[in-house]
C-alpha cells in the first residue's frame, strides 16, 4: 500500500471525527446527561462514545451516524446505571438533579417559573415517556432516530410522544390554575359562630 495513500486515508478519518465532534459533542453531552445526571459523567459517555467512532469505517455509518453516536451513548448510560442500580439512590436527589437541568430563560421571572415547573412535571413522567420527550425535543432526533435508538416502533414512539405531552400539558394547566376554591376552602380554619 502506498504510504501517502495511508496517510490521506488517516487525514480524512481524522477529519471526519473532528468535525462530527463540532456538530454533535454539545447534543450528545445533552442527552447524556439527561441519562446519568451530571455533566462529568455526561462527558465521559459522550468521549467514549468519540473513542468508538475513530475506530468505525466512515462508510459504514453513512446515513445514520448521528443515530449511532446516540446510541452508543444511551447504551453506555444503560450499562452504568444497570452498575449503579446496586446502591440504593434517594428519589429527592434524582428530582433535585433534574430540576437544576431546568433552562432558566432571563427573559422573566415567569418564564424561568414555567420552565422549571415542566422539568420537574417532566420527572414525573414514565422514564419511557420522558426519554423520547428529550430525544425528540432537546435533541431534535426525528420519529425514526428515535424509533432506532430505542428499539421501539416508530408508532409506539409517535403514542409515546403525544400520551407525555398530553399529560404534561393537563399537569401544567392544573399547576398554573394554582388551588381550587374547595382546596382553599378546606385549608382554611372553621370559623367560630358570633
């Protein structure tokens, strides 16, 4: 083999991990972390997940790299928490975890309200439910890359995606209404007789 040809080869390979880094580490970073919780961990995952990728044939993942990354991604999650699932983890720190993923716009301070009551609405959700809620609204995959990374019927992700946002969207407005009057009323004292 001609050692110049091995060279561009090992070029364009590198070129082709570099610049899928640029597009995807910030997206995939996301999802990780949306998976496992925090931002070292998120990293590592998403530069295994690069490690992976520099030893793949560019042509073999022509068409469906960014589903690959992302499932490379989910799977290393999948296979930490199935690690960790042996020590016992408290559920206000899962919530509390998620809830500072929260965006908190500085537009408002109803804005950062609102957003911040959908991330935590967001953890009460079936974790089927919530993980296509990320993967298709953080990270823009469409039906079919969610379809692939999870292995679920691009269907049963399409039922998924509208049983969450229909729920979420009844939470929010019950949220946002604030007490009804029989809550109020029941909260308050018995009024003594005059």
């Amino acid at each position: 083999m001609n050692p110049s040809s091995t060279s561009n080869q090992t070029y364009e390979r590198v070129e082709w991990v570099r610049m899928t880094m640029e597009r995807h580490e910030a997206e995939l970073i996301r999802y990780a972390r949306s998976l496992v919780g925090d931002l070292p961990s998120a990293e590592d995952l998403v530069q295994d997940a690069f490690f992976k990728l520099c030893k793949q044939e560019p042509e073999s993942l022509q068409g469906r790299l960014v589903p690959w990354l992302f499932t490379v991604v989910r799977n290393q999650a999948m296979d930490q928490h199935r690690r960790e699932s042996r020590r016992p983890r408290a559920p206000e720190a899962e919530a509390s975890e998620l809830a500072g993923n929260a965006p908190t716009p500085s537009t408002s301070a109803q804005a950062r309200d609102d957003a911040r009551n959908l991330m935590t609405l967001l953890t009460t959700l079936p974790p089927n439910q919530r993980e296509v809620v990320r993967l298709k609204f953080q990270n823009q995959l469409s039906y079919r890359e969610i379809s692939h990374l999870t292995r679920l019927s691009e269907t049963n992700v399409g039922f998924l995606l509208h049983t969450a946002l229909k729920t979420l969207r009844q939470r929010f407005e019950r949220l946002d209404a604030g007490p009804s009057v029989s809550q109020t009323r029941s909260n308050r004292p018995p009024s003594s007789p005059q």
